[in-house]
C-alpha cells in the first residue's frame, strides 16, 4: 500500500505554487482514506487533510503559511496526533492545538471549530 501526501505552498512573492510529495511505503492493502476539513479557530482558520489507511493515521495541518504532518498518538476521548512542537486534538466537531514549547499543562492555543 502507497500512502502520498502532497503539501502545497504559495510563495509569498509570486503566484507560482510549488509542492512537495513524500511517499510512505507501508505493509498489506489496508484503503486510504483522506477527509479535509476546514476549522473555524476565533480570528484565524485552520484546514486539516486527514489521511487514514489501517492503524495508520495521519493530519496535515496549514495554520496560516505553516504545514505541519502529525501522526495520531493514544488518546482517552477523540484523536490526538503529535507533530512538530504541537498537539492537534479532535472531538466530534471540535479541535485544540497545543504548542508543548508552552510548557506541558498550558492551554490550547487555539480552539477550533469544524465549519459545515
């Protein structure tokens, strides 16, 4: 099973877009799935593309002009994925993103809610 993710950036002085594609190679034929969802975050918006394929499962956030690829971790309640310094964390319609260089139990930077 191939699992692709493109992450698609405009450069901030022209209107060419330019794009990167890594591949993952994984075991069995387990379907990928993507879903994106668009969040509604107080002043600013966050899209999420979820990738799913088996046990395997992936978020690629834009936050503003930043992309972040986060692997799903274990979770009590909803779905939680850890990528770079943030926690992205999801439950039913709502998502928190945590930056853990705030310190462990500081609040979510964000709170988010999925626009329908």
């Amino acid at each position: 099973m191939r699992l692709s993710l493109t992450a698609i950036g405009l450069a901030a002085a022209t209107t060419a877009a330019m794009a990167s594609t890594v591949t993952l190679e994984l075991p069995g034929d387990a379907k990928v799935e993507h879903n994106l969802i668009a969040y509604k975050c107080v002043d600013q918006a966050v899209k999420a593309e979820y990738i799913n394929a088996g046990d395997n499962s992936l978020a690629v956030l834009t936050i503003g002009d930043q992309t972040v690829v986060a692997v799903t971790v274990l979770s009590a309640s909803g779905a939680r994925y850890a990528g770079q310094q943030f926690i992205w964390w999801t439950k039913g319609d709502n998502a928190d993103l945590y930056d853990l260089t705030k310190g462990e139990d500081a609040p979510a930077t964000l709170s988010c809610e999925a626009v329908k």
